[in-house]
C-alpha cells in the first residue's frame, strides 16, 4: 500500500588498490570479461596493498590468499580477485590480514602481493572487482581513470528495492 515510500539504496564500492581502472569487458580471463561470476570493473594496480571497499564481513578467502569475498550489510557480495591465474602461484607472493567471519571497514587493510613477483611469474596484475549476486543490483555506474584506494568510489550501485 504505501510502496511510494520505498527508495532503491544505493552503495558506493571504493578503490580497494591504487591503479587505473580497466573496463570488465577487456580483463585477459573470459570468466571475467563475459561476466560470468558477476559484473564490475578491473583495477590494474600500482602499489600491492588491497584495502576493503567497504564495510562487511569477510565471507570467502580463498587459501591461496589470492580472492577474497566480503559481504556488505545489504547483502551485497563482493570478490576482490587479485590477479589472473594467480591461484596457480599456491600463495606465493601473497599475504593475508583477515580471516573468514572477520568484519571490516571501509579501508581496513585485507592483502597485500608483490605484484614484481607475479609479472616474474607470467601473471596479469589486472585484479577484477565484481559483485557476484546481480540479482540484487538494479543499476551499477562504473567509474573509469586513475583511482587511489579507499578514497576514490569505483562503483555506484542502485539496489532493488524489496
């Protein structure tokens, strides 16, 4: 009766790396360029450090600390992959700060890589940032250039409204 009362939130994902934003569509991994695990954008970063985009609980780390998947308070579920076919690396180069269940905020330290260490070993540093259930999501608006993390917005989400 009174839906005229309900407004779509809306979330704003921020850098989680420093680099230049590269558009989904062009990351060198078809699960990441045709969507699908989810849509967003791809950071090509200059520093190692990955830093939380948002406030959340950390729900996935993959044990080769290369991903890592967080969950915003409306439910949003974010993956932060870190490279491409860096799971091949078994850990190497990468460390963790967090563990599954840990709640974050928004710039909370989450992983650091050494990025030299995956372009000596062949990998893309190119690092994916999608949200993973779209079902969710009635409109992204997706940033482009040159972002620093955690004080520069990457994605502006409009979710359904329930």
């Amino acid at each position: 009766m009174f839906k005229f009362f309900r407004r779509n939130k809306s979330r704003d994902i921020l850098a989680p790396m420093m680099g230049k934003i590269i558009n989904i569509e062009n990351v060198p991994d078809e699960v990441f360029s045709q969507k699908m695990v989810g849509d967003g954008i791809a950071i090509e970063p200059t520093d190692g450090i990955a830093v939380a985009p948002c406030d959340g609980k950390i729900i996935q780390i993959f044990p080769t600390n290369h991903a890592i998947g967080i969950e915003t308070e409306e439910g949003l579920q974010i993956l932060i992959h870190i490279g491409i076919d860096t799971v091949e690396l078994k850990g190497e180069g990468f460390k963790s700060y967090v563990n599954k269940g840990d709640y974050v905020k928004a710039g909370d330290k989450l992983l650091e890589v050494d990025l030299e260490y995956l372009k000596k070993n062949g990998k893309s540093i190119i690092s994916p940032i999608v949200i993973t259930n779209m079902e969710l999501v009635d409109s992204l608006n997706k940033m482009k250039g040159y972002v620093k993390a955690f004080s520069d917005s990457i994605m502006k989400i409009n979710l359904k409204a329930k």
